[in-house]
C-alpha cells in the first residue's frame, strides 16, 4: 500500500484536478514513472473520470463490480461494503489482472 489516507474529491474538474496532484504526489514520493488507476464504472460519473485520465495520458482500468463483490467476499469472508475496502480490493484485483 503507497498511502495509508484516502482523497476524497468532487465529480468535477476541480475534483478530478485534485485527485491528479495526488496521484503525482504519491509518484513522486515512492519514485514511480507509471501508475495504473482501478476503478469501478459508476455511470457518467466514472466513464467521465476514467475518460478524463485517459487524456492525461493514465492507464485506466475498469473493474466489473461483480468482481469487486466476489473478490470482497472472499479475502474477508463478509459481504461488507466500504469505499476503503472496496478500494484495497479493486488495487487488487487490477494487480492481478483478474476480471471477467
């Protein structure tokens, strides 16, 4: 794990501008050239984060929220649903190249 905190941040520019300074901040503090952003599609919401990465020149990849769910209940054996969770598992997930 690079970062112990999460980020909250709006769906907007300003939002996703934010999430960006992150993102490089954490390159530059574990010295990484690339990143891999894991994400689940939550409507027009995500496709326009994942969209506007994608410009940026991020790789992005979108995890089916099947996935997330199966993989959730397995490492816990509890169905329990938090963003932080759910964030542990898609990085996960995205790691090892799983989703069907």
């Amino acid at each position: 794990m690079l970062t112990k905190r999460h980020l909250s941040f709006s769906n907007t520019i300003e939002g996703f501008m934010k999430l960006e300074r992150w993102i490089h901040e954490i390159q530059q503090k574990h010295h990484l050239k690339n990143v891999i952003i894991g994400m689940e599609p939550t409507g027009h919401y995500g496709y326009n984060l994942a969209n506007w990465l994608a410009d940026k020149g991020k790789e992005v990849v979108m995890v089916n929220p099947a996935t997330t769910k199966r993989n959730k209940e397995n490492r816990d054996n509890s169905p329990s649903k938090s963003d932080p969770k759910d964030a542990l598992v898609i990085a996960d997930v995205v790691s090892r190249g799983v989703d069907e």
